[in-house]
C-alpha cells in the first residue's frame, strides 16, 4: 500500500471559525489549548510554506472576530468570509480557495466539530479529497458529541492526527537545517517540550557530529 508523506507539495490547511464567540460553548478541550492549535497550525503552515485557507463568517459576525492571537500570527493572509452554510463548500469562495491551493490532501481544523467541521469535511469528501482532522485543534460543545463526530468521519475514511505529528512529517527529520527552526518554535507551544528543548537541540548536534 502507497502511503504519501505530508508534504508542502500535496497538503493545503483549512482552518474553520475559530471566532472568540465559540470560546463558552465548546467543552471537549480548553480555550487555551484550542488557541494553542490554532496558532501552531497556522505557523505550521506559514513556515513549512503549506498552502492556507481561513475561513469564519461574514464580516461583522456578532460572534466576534479571529482569536487575536491567530490573528497576529497571520498577519495580512486572506480570509474567506461566508455565510450560513456549515459546509464551507457551499460558499463559492471558500470553494474556489480550496481550489486554488492545488492540493489533494486537506488538513482541517476549527469550531465546531459537530457542524461546521463535520459537514465540511464530508464536503472534502464529496470532492474527493484526502482529509485529515486535527484532534487537537478542533472542539465540540462537549466530548461525547465532538467524539461522535470525529468517529463518523474516520469511519469514513478520515485521518485523526495532531498539530505536533503533522509538523514532525512536514519536517521528517532534525537533519533538515533549512526548516528545523521551524519546528523547534512550533516546539515552545508545547509546555512539556519547551523544558527540554535546550536538551533536545543539544543531542540533535551530538547526533550529527558523530
């Protein structure tokens, strides 16, 4: 069985509605963990030179703007507006958006996983598209109900992953001096990494010297 790597040249991110609104009604994971892998995403995706698509809904949605901290971290990138479709395929927009990256497999993540995800993942589906979820950058009102979602895609053939391991295949390995500093910063998001970050670069250098 052929298993393609993860690669800048055939993934594309999509981040979905990760609005401030959202922030007291989804359960499944914090605040500041959902954040923290939507930031790390959208750095995954800036520094490995992945294609990204954002999308929430119509400008001056009362469910507030981006998180700021994505927002910072995007910087000028274009965002894809859309109305009240939880598919984002039906908004032509976000269609052509996707379109446009080229890609065949699609890395989701965002609010909620019960509808907006769900539904645009079977969307990606219905194009078919390869598609993969990011657990834990993606919440739901609570987890039973963000586990019954996620179960129903990957029954139909979506992959469960995480912000972490996605960057560990765009990197693939330490020896890689062109991106490695993209994934050591990606590595200050996680509080147990970052401890031990001095360690890790430190044996990385006696690896490569030896």
């Amino acid at each position: 069985m052929h298993i393609d790597r993860r690669s800048a040249d055939n993934t594309g991110i999509v981040l979905i509605d990760y609005v401030t609104g959202f922030a007291n009604v989804f359960t499944s994971q914090s605040v500041s963990e959902n954040i923290n892998g939507a930031v790390a995403l959208a750095k995954a995706a800036l520094g490995y030179e992945v294609p990204l698509v954002v999308t929430l809904g119509p400008q001056q949605d009362p469910r507030g703007p981006l998180y700021p901290e994505l927002s910072a971290v995007l910087g000028e990138h274009p965002l894809v507006h859309r109305g009240g479709s939880f598919d984002a395929f039906d908004h032509p927009g976000f269609e052509a958006a996707v379109a446009a990256m080229d890609r065949k497999h699609l890395v989701l993540a965002g609010l909620m996983t019960e509808g907006c995800i769900v539904h645009t993942a079977l969307g990606a589906l219905r194009r078919d598209y390869e598609v993969s979820l990011v657990i834990d950058a993606t919440a739901g009102e609570t987890p039973a109900i963000h586990d019954a979602a996620v179960t129903r895609l990957v029954q139909l053939g979506v992959t469960p992953t995480s912000w972490l391991s996605l960057a560990s295949e765009f990197q693939r390995t330490y020896d890689d001096e062109k991106s490695v500093g993209v994934y050591y910063d990606l590595l200050t998001l996680k509080p147990g990494m970052s401890k031990n970050l001095h360690a890790l670069q430190s044996a990385v250098a006696l690896g490569q010297s030896s």
